[in-house]
C-alpha cells in the first residue's frame, strides 16, 4: 500500500563542519517522523499483531498438550516429534539449571527449536504465524518499500514463549512418567 505523506526537511547547523546527516541519523529521522505521522495506524496494526502472537501461542500450547498426551495414549502419529520431545525430556532431567530456554545448553536448544518446526507445520500454527507476520510486515512497510525476510517460527526472537512453554510440557511429562515409574 502506498503511503500519501511527503516530506522535505531542511537541516541548518552552526557549525560548518557538521552541516551533514549521517546515514544512521537520516534512518533514525525518518523512523521518528514515521512513528508520529503514523501513530494511530501503527496503534492498530500493533494491537492487531499481538492479537496473532498470543493466539498463535495458545494454538500452539495446545498442539502441544494434545501431543503430549496421545504420546501418554500411545496415539501419536508423528514419531519424529515424540523422539524429539523424548529426548527433551530426558535431557531436561539430566539438567540442573533453570529449566527456561534462555538458561539451556545449545544442543538442547537445538532440540527445542526442532520441536516447534514440527508443531509450525501444524495447520492452526502456520495459519496464526502467517497471520502475524503479515502484521509485521505492514509495520516494516511504513519504515521501508524492502520487505523483511520471513523464517521459520523456530528462529523468530518475539515467540521465546512458544519454546518455554514446550520445556514445561516436557517437564510435565518427564515428571508424570517418572510418578508412573513408582
């Protein structure tokens, strides 16, 4: 969507050695100026966004938690996802730290992150995601024409949240598993 707003600014400095705008400044500028002209479109877009982050989570805890329990069942169909969240499970057992993602080794993060590519590939969580990342990349369009590169729901920062909650599911099965064992 094309924007209307046109501006041309002219910058005067006292010094004559400092009559320039560095590209950052030029950048940061714009982003300011955008952030006011745009606040109340922004406003909704933002409101939108988070409204496709948190129901992509919950989609995603309860992919999770219906996972976990056709594994208790023996109903699961995805034998790539129970010997991953197996595998979690036991090396979160193993694992003396605080059990956030944050704090994990890199080989158990690695783990995590292959957990939710698999529950991405879910029709309700890649739905969500798109969803979301179409909010993002109408925010991006106010601040630039390049669109941001999209990947994989594993990789992006802003759901840290979907991966912490997969560790407490795996938790919860590890220690359900182990009250079963006595």
């Amino acid at each position: 969507k094309e924007r209307s707003v046109h501006v041309h600014l002219v910058i005067f400095s006292t010094d004559p050695c400092g009559g320039y705008l560095t590209k950052p400044a030029i950048l940061e500028l714009r982003s300011a100026l955008t952030r006011q002209i745009f606040k109340d479109d922004l406003k909704n877009i933002y409101v939108q966004q988070t409204a496709y982050r948190d129901q992509l989570q919950e989609n995603a805890l309860e992919v999770m938690e219906s996972l976990i329990q056709k594994m208790q069942d023996g109903e699961i169909s995805n034998p790539k996802l129970e010997l991953l969240i197996t595998e979690l499970a036991e090396r979160l057992q193993n694992y003396t730290g605080k059990k956030v993602y944050g704090y994990l080794p890199p080989a158990t993060k690695r783990i995590v992150a292959a957990i939710v590519d698999e529950l991405a590939g879910d029709e309700r969580i890649a739905e969500a995601y798109s969803l979301w990342q179409d909010m993002r990349d109408e925010v991006f369009s106010f601040y630039s024409k390049a669109k941001p590169k999209r990947v994989p729901l594993s990789q992006q920062k802003e759901f840290k949240a979907i991966k912490n909650s997969i560790i407490r599911e795996a938790e919860r099965l590890r220690q359900e598993l182990e009250q079963n064992r006595s």
